[in-house]
C-alpha cells in the first residue's frame, strides 16, 4: 500500500503541514481524527473527527486545539490506506494578570 503523506511536521504549535505525493492540481480528502489528554486532568479528554480537501503539493491546516494538551492527531488521504500519527503538545498559557 503506498502512503501518499510524507514530511509532515507541526508548526505555530497547533497546525501542520505535510507533502502529497498525489499529482499537482489533482484534489485529495484527508480525513482527520483527533484525540486530546491532559496528564493533570484526567477527566478532560477531547476528540474531533473532520475532512478536508486540497489539492496543493505542499497542504496546511491549523487545528482548534485546547492549550495544556497533549494530542494525537491520525491524518490519512483518502487515495491511502494508511493513516500517519503525529503527536502534538500545547502550552499551558498563563492566566491573565488581575
């Protein structure tokens, strides 16, 4: 089976962008599964399921993800069977001044 993903990579701490080897101006579905932990709140725990579709080379997509989680996020094209796992972890922001 051939994966059509390669270098995928996170950047700005919630979005990512990955390469498609499909061929140029051909639209691809990418099916997104996403689940969110929290090691000091075991009750919290967040998933989302969602497509999109692109037909870039070189695609991106930033996520509505919580801050002080760790997630992992399975991204699979359509055209493959094969999903690819990336593990991404958000920073716990500060709580504003008073």
């Amino acid at each position: 089976v051939k994966q059509t993903i390669s270098n995928i990579s996170g950047f700005n701490e919630t979005c990512l962008r990955w390469r498609s080897i499909k061929t140029a101006d051909m639209e691809e579905m990418y099916l997104f599964h996403i689940w969110g932990q929290r090691w000091y709140q075991k009750e919290f725990a967040q998933e989302m399921t969602f497509n999109i579709s692109s037909s870039s080379r070189d695609p991106e997509v930033c996520l509505d993800l919580h801050p002080g989680t760790d997630y992992n996020v399975s991204l699979r094209a359509l055209s493959s069977e094969l999903p690819v796992v990336i593990s991404l972890t958000t920073q716990i922001t500060e709580p504003p001044l008073p």
